[in-house]
C-alpha cells in the first residue's frame, strides 16, 4: 500500500522516494538567502529553477525565523506571500507550502493557492492554524521547537532530547486532530536547530529512526539545510559554504527514514539522494 501525505488538492507519495521541499523565502533578513526574492518576478525564476531541478513542493516563507530576527506583522507577512504564491500556483503544477506560525497568513496563502501549511511552532503559538488545515484540508508540518519566538534560539538545554521532541510532536499531533485535522494531512518536522544544542541536532539525525518509530502513520520531515550546527561541524563555515554538509545531512536523514527534505540546494539534494537510492537497490538486487 502506498504511503500518501494529503494536501487540499492531491495526494503526495512518499514510499518509493522521499519528497523534496525546496525554500523559496520572501525575506529581507533570512539567514542564508535574505533579500534574494523581493519582487514577484524574482519568486517566479527561482521557482522556475527549482522545478526544473527536481523540488516536490515549494515553501513559501515571509518571516524569518534566525537567531535574532524580528517578528513580522501579518499583514506585511501577507504582502510579502500572497502574491508570490498566486503566481507560482497558476504558473507550475508543483505543490506550494507556506511557511507560517499565524492562522490569518495560512488561511490567505491557502485560498491563494497554497496547500501546505508548515508551522515551526506546532500549533503553539497559533492553534487556528489547525482549525484552517481542517477546514481546507491542507496538508499541515508540525514542527517541535521550544520557546517563544524571540527565544526559540536561546532554551536552555534539556537532558533528553529525544523523549523531549517525543513528547512535543505527541502534544502537536493531539492538538491537531482534536481542531478535526486527519492523520492523513499531517506530518512531523524534529526541528533541528530550534532549542537544541549542537549534540542534540547530531544525535537526532543519529538516531531519528528510533523517533519515526513512534510515529509510524506520519511521514517525517527533516530541515538540516545550511543551519549553524552544519557550519560548526565544517569549522564555522558561512551558510552559503555549507552545501556538502547539507547534502550530507539529508541523506543521513534519509537513510534513517526521513520522507522530506527541505532544501535550499535542490539540483545538488536530488542528485545526491537519486545515487543514494541507486545504491540501495544495487545492495538489494
């Protein structure tokens, strides 16, 4: 039987190959590619390129979420997102997403075209987020973080981390369904880089099939791409020098069970998993 996550338009499969989400961010203040898409037209030839290259979806983001950025309004997070994803959606068949912790953003981008709702927050900041995935039947990434916005980079470290992001994406899960969300719509994101120290990011990718264990009717979504525990291991690299140890960590994830990866380098991912899957049935023949 086929392994499907649904969105409001389609069902996507994931049994066979992971899925890529690629980040499209609308930003002037991203950690590694703020300021590269502020006009429509900009959105539009990124998208293009990342279609061309192999993304399954597309993630649309307007507020930064780095280590020291500043919260966004949802009407400027609106501006910023409404018109891109208007224009990708009536230009590609490819699935949008948008990235977004405020239900009044979500429900916008969706009616613009998105069918994807991806939450950093999972449901904590803004529960009605779940309350529009249901009613739209989008499909909804529940992230575990810790913390408000403004400290979602500065928790004090817990000392089990995997009971901990056990816990959290448990706490999501409930939430969502109680709003009328269906297993079928969810998936799961560890949240790498987001109250955890850079052994806890280490050790999640490490162990990640003991948590999607646990979490076996929910596709698991991995976003290790350029974060700083990347850039650290690499001896403080800048994001933009971070690509084999991103490529690195998605098939890490991978080969421990990961269904998605989010990904800025797409063309550089999708060839690094299709030989690591040719491999894999080279192993198997």
């Amino acid at each position: 039987m086929a392994a499907i996550w649904r969105t409001s338009k389609r069902e996507l499969e994931y049994c066979d190959s992971p899925l890529v989400m690629a980040i499209l961010n609308v930003t002037p203040d991203s950690f590694s590619d703020g300021g590269e898409c502020l006009s429509v037209d900009d959105a539009i030839r990124k998208a293009e390129k990342m279609v061309a290259e192999g993304a399954d979806i597309i993630d649309v983001g307007g507020e930064s979420t780095r280590p020291g950025s500043g919260r966004v309004e949802a009407d400027e997070e609106i501006r910023r997102v409404v018109h891109v994803i208007e224009a990708i959606s009536k230009r590609f068949d490819t699935p949008i997403s948008i990235d977004t912790i405020k239900s009044e953003v979500a429900r916008v981008a969706v009616d613009a075209g998105a069918e994807i709702i991806n939450d950093i927050f999972g449901l904590r900041f803004d529960e009605r987020i779940a309350e529009v995935a249901a009613a739209t039947g989008a499909g909804l990434v529940l992230m575990h973080s810790r913390g408000t916005f403004e400290t979602l980079h500065s928790q004090p470290p817990v000392d089990d981390i995997m009971t901990e992001v056990k816990i959290g994406l448990h706490r999501s899960i409930v939430t969502a369904k109680g709003y009328g969300v269906k297993d079928e719509q969810i998936a799961l994101d560890i949240g790498l880089g987001f109250g955890k120290t850079q052994e806890q990011n280490l050790e999640l990718l490490a162990k990640l099939d003991i948590i999607i264990s646990e979490f076996k009717l929910y596709p698991m979504l991995v976003g290790a791409s350029r974060k700083s525990f990347i850039g650290r291991v690499l001896d403080g690299v800048s994001p933009k020098e971070r690509l084999g140890g991103s490529v690195a960590a998605a098939l890490a994830a991978v080969g421990n069970g990961a269904k998605i990866v989010r990904v800025h380098d797409v063309r550089e991912t999708r060839d690094a998993m299709n030989v690591f899957e040719a491999i894999n049935k080279g192993i198997n023949v």
